[in-house]
C-alpha cells in the first residue's frame, strides 16, 4: 500500500469519488455472477484478458478498439472449442494499480519509491513524481468512465458481430506461418454460412450483434475501492461500484488482511491469485472468509505458479476444494509465474512456456476429474515485441524494437489470437478423449 503524505488532500478526494455515480451497476454484477456460476459447472469458458496495467499517457479510444477487437476474437476461437459460451472479462477501466516486491526503486545511487501505476505515481524517475499523489484517483475515475463508455457502445453497437469478428480472425489465419489453424478458421466459417443460410443473422438473433463484456482488476487501492463502494438498493447489500469483478494478488491474499476483509464485504465476484506460495489451508480459510455460504460463482481462483512448477503445486490445491465441496471457477494465468530477464536486459515471458502451462492446467484437472474453466492473460491488441516466441517468432534481438509496457511484457494481438487457436485445440482433444471413455 502507498504511503500518502498529504492526507488532507487524500481525505478531500476520496469524499469527492464517494459523490460520483459508480462504474458499474449491481445488475452487471448479478448477470456476471450467473456466467461464471455456469463456468463452474462446465457449461460456460471465461477468457480474462487486457493491459498489466493501464496508463494515463497512452490511453486512446484506438488502443480501447484493438484490444477489445482482439478479445472478442479469441472468444469467438474460444466458444467454438470448447462448444459453451464465453465469459468476456477485460482487464481494463480499473488496472491502475500494480503491487510491487521492493518499495524501493534504486538508480545510480538515488533510492526513490517504486513506481506503482498510474493512479498512485508516475514512471519518470524523480522525488516529485515518484511521490504518491491522491489526485491521480480522480485521473483513473474518469479514464475508467470514458473507456466503459466506449466498451458498452462496441458490445451492443454492431461493433461484436460474429460475422464482422470472424472477418478479423480469418486475416490472421493467412499467413503462411497460420496454416495449422486454416482447418478451425474454416469449420467456424461454415458454420457461421450454415446459421445465415437458415436465416439466423444479425436482425433475428440478438446474439449474433452484440455480446455481454465485463471489467475486472486487481482491488489494491483500497482508498479507491472503499470511495466507490455503494450500496445496492435490491439486495441492500454493498457493491464495489469500481469494476464488476474484482480480484486479490499473490501479495495481498493474507486471510486476515485488509484485502480480503474488504473483498468478503461486497457481493462483486472476486478472484483469488493463487501462486507457489499458497498452501491448502490458507486457501480454505480464504475461501471460508470470502465465501461463507458457498455460492456459486462468487469466487473465481486464478492459477499462477509457472510451466514447472504447476503440475505438482496446483494439485493439493484442487484436491482440497474438491474434497471441500467449494464452488469455484478455475481458470490459468500462465503469465506470472513465467517472467524472465532476456539476453539483451529486457523484462519478457516465452510464448511457449505460456502454452506449457496452461496444458499443465488442463493436465492436472483432467487428472482430478474437476473442471478447466478459462484462461487470464496479459494482452493488448497493439503490434508490440514484449514477448518472444510465436507465429512472429519474436526473438530477444526483437524486444527493443516496440517494447511499450510500463510493468510486466504482454502478449501481442497475434501471439493472443495464436494462443485461443491452441488452447482450443486442446479443449476439442479433452473433449474427444473424454466421450471416447463414456462410449467405450
């Protein structure tokens, strides 16, 4: 958490973001609650994805566009693989905040605060700007706003038509380096030249136009969260008004800490960062505390642990919620555990060690007969050389070249898009595995 030397102006702003209208509406939340209580059960895929973290200096209604564009065309790669629907989950109107190993930041013998993202400090490396300023809350209120804004007016506006989406996906698929993918870019075209032929389409389906779309971020913050806190008037229960799910990190997961005492007051649904630090009965008592009357969806854990480490950490984990009864969403960031420092000094991940181990997820599940229900990734519909690896086939010479990122490397659109191609194949070869074994 920062430490905020002008607390009369932290008290002033956070009176003010307790007068603004919330973000989000209870009635959002309750409809995502329903989706991710059918992920659960198998019956629907949730595809979590967006920027580390958002920032004031690069945010534009194109950046919005293309990572939205880039989402919804992994959804629709998604659905058709896994044969249930999406849950779209942005990480996006709210990713302000990043946790942080050291506080502080050491640079040719200066020691300054670490940076912390853009609703806390800034980047440049000098005392005032490192310097944590509540006024940067009131920054991210109302760029939080505008990008949902824009994000409603793309999923009901015309701008998610499965036909026009699908249109994008097939671009990817002509390159000479896609062609194993040519076969499922194919049968998703003739289906979708079945459905027109029967006159499903745009003007008789409301499914085929437009889509329901989500945000989500990590509730680190919580002078923010606390401001935009609200009560909802059909429950009388409390809503975190700031995004409509929200989620606690690997640093910040303490069963008796302020943020999962925060998170278990509000009827949001909340992810849990599980990585190689969690044991099985902290990650009882967590899900005790957050979730006491066991409702479906409410909880949504988020696997974290790296290509090597996951098929023998994540296992007592799922053993333990099985045997518990718990009613979770489990769902694979292969991003975290993954980072690494390249040869040329930059910050990256490996797209294969990504796809490793998001099959060592649905190794593990389809090892405990429990339920692989979705994927978390870093991502944005930008053209950057952040990690290597993929159709691009990005080396480390490449990083330097459009390396964006003021956190942690994302995949690009190609390497996201090449990644939902993968990861539903491996859902249709689960899926075929296990009604081989009912038939026989």
């Amino acid at each position: 958490m920062p430490e905020y030397t002008d607390i009369q102006t932290l008290e002033t702003v956070e009176a003010q973001i307790a007068k603004f209208p919330p973000l989000v509406f209870a009635g959002e939340v309750r409809t995502l609650k329903q989706q991710l209580a059918a992920a659960s059960l198998g019956e629907a895929f949730v595809l979590q994805g967006g920027d580390c973290a958002e920032s004031f200096e690069s945010f534009s209604a194109d950046r919005i566009r293309d990572t939205f564009r880039v989402l919804l065309q992994m959804a629709m790669v998604l659905t058709y693989g896994a044969k249930v629907p999406v849950v779209k989950l942005g990480r996006l109107a709210g990713q302000f905040a990043k946790p942080r190993s050291e506080p502080i930041e050491k640079r040719e013998g200066l020691s300054l605060p670490s940076y912390r993202g853009d609703i806390i400090n800034d980047l440049r490396f000098t005392p005032a700007a490192r310097n944590p300023d509540p006024l940067r809350m009131l920054q991210a209120y109302t760029q939080s706003a505008a990008t949902l804004n824009l994000l409603r007016a793309f999923s009901t506006g015309g701008f998610a038509d499965m036909t026009r989406v699908h249109a994008w996906t097939l671009e990817f698929t002509d390159s000479d380096r896609a062609e194993r993918y040519r076969e499922l870019a194919t049968r998703i075209q003739d289906t979708i030249d079945f459905m027109l032929a029967v006159g499903i389409n745009a003007d008789t389906a409301h499914e085929i136009s437009k889509v329901d779309f989500f945000t989500s971020h990590e509730s680190l913050l919580l002078e923010y969260e606390e401001a935009l806190t609200r009560i909802d008037s059909t429950s009388n229960c409390w809503l975190a008004g700031s995004g409509h799910m929200l989620w606690i990190g690997d640093r910040t997961r303490q069963p008796d800490g302020a943020h999962i005492e925060f998170a278990r007051g509000v009827i949001n649904p909340i992810g849990v960062k599980c990585g190689p630090s969690l044991n099985a009965e902290d990650l009882k008592l967590i899900l005790h505390r957050l979730n006491p009357h066991n409702e479906a969806g409410r909880i949504t854990l988020i696997a974290r642990f790296g290509a090597d480490q996951i098929g023998h950490r994540l296992p007592p984990l799922v053993q333990m919620v099985k045997q518990e009864g718990f009613r979770v969403v489990w769902i694979c960031d292969p991003m975290h555990g993954n980072t690494i420092k390249s040869s040329t000094g930059f910050k990256t991940r490996s797209f294969e060690r990504v796809l490793k181990e998001v099959q060592g997820f649905f190794a593990v599940h389809a090892s405990e007969n429990t339920i692989p229900a979705g994927v978390h990734i870093e991502m944005t519909g930008d053209n950057v050389t952040e990690c290597i690896g993929g159709i691009q086939a990005v080396t480390d010479e490449d990083l330097h070249s459009r390396y964006h990122t003021a956190c942690d490397p994302r995949l690009n659109a190609s390497q996201s898009l090449e990644l939902a191609f993968l990861v539903a194949e491996e859902i249709s070869s689960r899926r075929g595995e296990k009604i081989k074994r009912v038939v026989s």
